[in-house]
C-alpha cells in the first residue's frame, strides 16, 4: 500500500468507489459531533470547509457511517443531511437531484409531516435512519466531499484536520 492511501485510511472516513475507467474515488466526511446549529448554518458551515451536507447514495454507505457513529461516539446524535422537500418531492440539495425512493433511509413513520415546515431530513437519536423537521431546530451536522482522485487529498488535508477515516 502506498503512502497516500495510508494517509486516506488513518485521516478519512471514506468509501470508495469505482467507474467504469477504473479511477478510484474517496468520499470523505467532516463529523461535526459539537456545534449544534440551525441546517442553514450547517450548511453555510460546510461550505466554508469547501464541503456540503451529507448525501447518501447506497446502503452500503448508510451502514458505513452508521456503523462508524456507533463506534465512535457513546451517543449517536441526530444530524442534519443534504435531503430537503421541495413540491412534496425529497431532493439531495447539492445535486439539486431527486432522491430515488430506493436510496431513502427514513426512520420508520417517517416521513410523516407531523408538523408544518418539515421541510429538512436529520438522522435520528440513537439511529441512524431519517426524520422530517423543520429546519431551525438545533442538531449536529455531517459534511461531505467527493474527490476525483486519492491524490486530491493531499492538498485538502491541512484545511480539514478533523476528518476521520476507513473504506
């Protein structure tokens, strides 16, 4: 293993994935597991890390970072995530693209707009899974960043001395 790789492994939380060319690709997450903010604030704050909020695109990303919240922290908090409701339809606020019904993690009930304005997705306390909320309720927050290649790190590290990682 080359020396890049062990600094994504020790340094990131990632998945990795692969295109048809074969080009490996990190997702690399920024755990935000102390402020407790509004998501508009949550995402402001990723943008100033070069980031944005959580997108979920597979289970087995969704187990990943479930599994890793466990083990890491005693508590696994709620976390606000890029999934926002626009016109009754989910939308990962990044991409601007619609969140296939298949690539949905709700807690179960959920989505249920018990409220008026649950117009925000945040995981839930001691899970993981999905919950519709109004978007000025305080919560911890997850940041992501896809990167084209392992050596792109490199150059994102001193910025983001806080990420943690396995594949």
């Amino acid at each position: 293993m080359t020396k890049i790789y062990q600094i994504i492994l020790v340094t990131f939380l990632g998945i990795w994935t692969t295109l048809a060319s074969w080009v490996p690709k990190v997702k690399m997450y920024y755990i935000e597991n102390t402020k407790i903010v509004s998501r508009e604030d949550a995402k402001a704050n990723c943008q100033e890390l070069g980031m944005h909020l959580l997108t979920v695109k597979s289970r087995i990303e969704f187990d990943t970072l479930k599994e890793h919240l466990r083990s890491q922290y005693a508590e696994m908090y709620p976390y606000w995530i890029g999934a926002y409701k626009r016109n009754e339809t989910w939308i990962w606020d990044e991409y601007e693209e619609v969140i296939e019904p298949s690539k949905q993690f709700w807690h179960t009930g959920e989505p249920n707009s018990a409220f008026p304005k649950e117009i925000c997705a945040h995981t839930v306390y001691g899970e993981f899974g999905w919950n519709d909320n109004h978007c000025e309720g305080p919560q911890r927050y997850i940041c992501e960043l896809q990167l084209d290649t392992p050596s792109s790190v490199v150059s994102f590290l001193p910025t983001t001395p806080r990420v943690q990682a396995s594949y």
